[in-house]
C-alpha cells in the first residue's frame, strides 16, 4: 500500500494536519521511509505489534503505512479509555512498543510501568534516518492494523484488518462513490475507529486525494474547511452532521455520509434542502465499513436506505440477520477463535443487524439483533420505533431498549432528547406516534435526558439506558 503514496505526482497534495503541517505525496512519502528507519533501529521483527497513544496525525499515519511495508501491526489504542482498560487492551495485544502525543504522556508513562513496554514518543520520527524499502512487500493476508471494538456490549475485540482487506475497501470505495484525485476530506474520526482510516481517508490516498486530518471534531472548523474547499466529500455521524448544520454548513461537499448509528430522516431532508446530496451508509469494523453505494439522485427517493451492495461485496439475509461476504472483511479477532468462529462463517461476517430488501435491491437496517424485543408475541425493532420518535418536530434524539412487562413479556422506554428549543409534552407525542406505529411498537414510557450516553463514534450506549430503568 506504501505504493498508493510513492506513485502519485512528488507536488500533489496529499496531507494536511492539526500541527499546520501540510504533506505533498513526496513528503509524505519522505516521513514514510523515516518512519520505516525509525522501526528498523528498534529490533522489531515481521509480526510484532506497535502500539499508539495519539490522534489521527502524519506520523501516525506514517507509522501505519511503514508497519504495512514491515510486516508488523500497528495497533492504535483508544485515548478517551481510562489507564485499567488501557491496559486491559494492551494486555491482549501484546505490543512490543508504545508511541505516544505529548498530550498522553502521563497516561503512557503509567502503562508502560505496569506492563513493561517500551515508550516512544511520536515526534521522534519526524526526525528518523529514512531507509528505503527492502525485501519482498508481506502477504495478501498479513495483518497490518488491528482495531480494537468499542466493547458497550463487553470486553473489547481486537479485529485484525489485512492487507487484502484495507486494499478491496479502498478499491471498492473509489469505484462505488466515484471518487478520484480532485476529491479531498476533512477527517475528524479518531483513528481508533474504523471510520478514521477505512471510510475515506486510506481510499483517498489510495486515488490521488487529499485529506485534511483534525485531532477532534469541531462542527465550526470542519464547516469553514468544507466550505473553503478542502472537503468535496465528508464523512460524519448524525450528531456529527447535524451539529455540521446548526454551524451553517451550506455549501461545498459534493456528497456527505452519514453512518455509525442510526439517521433520523429529518437530518437526510435537511441537507438537501441545501442542496446538498445526502447518502446513509453502515458499515463496521469487520466487513468494509463501506458496503453500500448509494446511486446519485436517489437520496430523497430512498432517504432512510443504506444503498445496494458495493460491487465485489456479497449479501444475503438469515433469519433477518445481514450477512456479508467479500474480500473486504476481516480476518478475525486477535487471539479470540471462538468469537471469530461465532461471527465469521465460511467467509460470511454475521452483522448482527436486521435488515430489509426493497424491490429495487436498496437495504434498510431495521436494528441490532440481540436489540430486538418481543411484545406481545410481536417483534419490535427499536431503530424502527426512534426513527418515529425522530420525527416528533419537539424530539431532538431518541433512544428505544426493551425491558421486562408483566402483561406483554418485554415492552419499550423511550429516552428522549427535547429539541433546544422547548420540552416535549408526552401526550402529543403519544399522539403523534400512534397515527404511526402499531400499538405493539408505542413505548410505553417517556424519559427525558439532556443527553444520550455515546461512544466515542456517536453510538448510543443502550445497557446504560436500561441500567436506568
């Protein structure tokens, strides 16, 4: 992949970052090779794991595509965990170093006293004796990124991404959304997550763009930078983009993205209202994350589907289960046979997520399997029921989980988010939802909260919710 990088045009721009650093595809292919200097001096060999505490800046960036070009594994670890569940994960990788931002110094000191780890910090490669690149490049299969889930539901995964996987999710993403060198993005996800790398940064450079990569999201700065030019296509998830309106986006992106959990259908008409193409995608960790494409001019037509398949992807439902197979999934969870045996089926990554099929080919993900409850003897799909509640002009977000009920077996709470502008009165809310739901799916309590409890990509934490009840 290091090719994606030392093949373009020397004065192409390739990379902008939080330090005013600004990279053409020489330069950075220049920090490439002193990142792949920097590796050769500390004794690693073809397998071994380096560790990351920082943001999506150059040199990691660096580091990861001189990892790739080594045979080794960079595994970028999550700042926002605390210090025991840091180590938790350091533990189950086994990394044989850490590199760590300035800002994490105190956090990378106490790891590495308490598992014995090497401390690197990242600037030092900026400054690395570049070496050029020898010996055969690895394998189709080797491992150079593995990416840690973000454990609501328990301990965290580590999902091993390989070089055949990261090269097929770039291949199909450029053919699938029509990308090419003019295109360009502000990155903003965290490159602990999938959507750091994989959703359009690692395609980007893979096709000659350019990206812009930002150490947090900040709805101002990324509006400014779109609108200046710096971002034809964004990727966001829905607090993401609708935070990206109230900074008064309305102007530049030639599509934005939404994914990572669900987006009510106000936020998809509110982008085109401005103009803009507004494409729903799903994805994970494990199988792409780009699986769908979304046809230009069918974004109204179709608002609430995530697409048709990518070409080169594979789908077919179980039971309402989504199962994807292609050459873009992954090659399962470091050290952990039985759960990759559970969720890789000769070649099949079980999603679980429901999903339908329309007559025109376009998938809806109804929802997370093990989310489902039963009513009454009726299924009840809770990204059904807060796509309703959405809808509510008063509802600002909403977040349905299934709990014990006497009379009904299970039953749902809502936890609603009121719109800045005033509360939410129950009764209309009632109301407005009974002229669309069957009344299986009406919850049947409201509870309002300030905020919803989220991981660091903008999934609702629902075992916290329930926790609540």
């Amino acid at each position: 992949m290091i090719d994606w990088i030392e093949r373009r045009e020397a004065n192409r721009p390739a990379l902008r970052d939080d330090s005013g650093g600004i990279w053409s595809y020489g330069e950075l292919a220049l920090l490439c090779r002193r990142a792949h200097g920097w590796l050769a001096r500390r004794g690693l060999a073809p397998g071994d794991h380096v560790a990351t505490l920082g943001y999506g800046t150059a040199e990691q960036l660096a580091l990861f595509f001189a990892c790739q070009r080594a045979g080794l594994t960079l595994v970028p670890l999550n700042w926002r965990l605390a210090p025991p569940e840091l180590e938790a994960v350091l533990a189950d990788a086994a990394p044989r170093v850490l590199v760590f931002d300035e800002e994490f110094r105190e956090t990378a000191l106490e790891l590495a006293e308490r598992r014995k780890l090497r401390l690197e910090p990242t600037p030092a490669l900026r400054y690395a004796y570049a070496l050029p690149w020898t010996g055969e490049p690895p394998s189709d299969d080797a491992v150079p990124l593995i990416l840690y889930t973000s454990g609501t539901t328990g301990r965290p995964k580590g999902a091993m991404l390989s070089n055949r996987m990261l090269a097929a999710n770039a291949r199909q993403t450029v053919l699938g959304w029509e990308l090419g060198p003019d295109d360009s993005t502000v990155t903003a996800a965290p490159f602990f997550h999938t959507g750091g790398w994989n959703v359009l940064t690692l395609p980007l450079l893979s096709c000659g763009g350019s990206v812009t990569l930002l150490k947090r999201f900040d709805a101002d700065r990324v509006a400014r930078l779109t609108e200046d030019g710096r971002a034809s296509v964004l990727f966001g998830v829905p607090t993401m983009l609708d935070s990206l309106l109230g900074a008064g986006l309305s102007r530049g992106p030639r599509f934005v993205i939404s994914g990572g959990a669900p987006c009510p259908a106000s936020l998809v008409h509110a982008y085109l209202d401005r103009g803009i193409p507004f494409r729903q995608g799903f994805g994970m960790t494990e199988a792409g994350p780009n699986c769908f494409r979304f046809p230009p001019g069918e974004e109204a037509r179709k608002a609430g589907s995530v697409g048709v398949p990518m070409p080169g992807t594979e789908m077919r439902l179980v039971d309402g289960e989504l199962w994807i197979r292609g050459p873009h999934v992954f090659s399962g969870y470091w050290a952990r046979p039985d759960e990759t045996a559970a969720t890789l089926v000769d070649g099949w990554v079980r999603t679980g997520d429901l999903a339908a099929r329309d007559a025109d080919g376009f998938y809806r993900i109804l929802g997370r399997k093990k989310e489902m409850f039963i009513s009454g003897g009726e299924n009840v799909y809770p990204g059904e029921v807060e796509l309703a509640l959405a809808a509510f002009p008063g509802v600002k977000e909403a977040a349905v989980v299934g709990v014990p009920d006497e009379r009904w077996g299970e039953a749902g709470v809502a936890f609603i988010v009121p719109a800045s502008e005033g509360t939410v009165d129950a009764a209309e809310l009632r109301a407005f939802l009974d002229a669309r739901l069957a009344r299986y799916k009406r919850p049947r309590e409201f509870r309002f909260l300030d905020a919803l409890p989220r991981t660091a990509m903008g999934k609702v934490r629902k075992p916290e919710l329930r926790a609540l009840v």
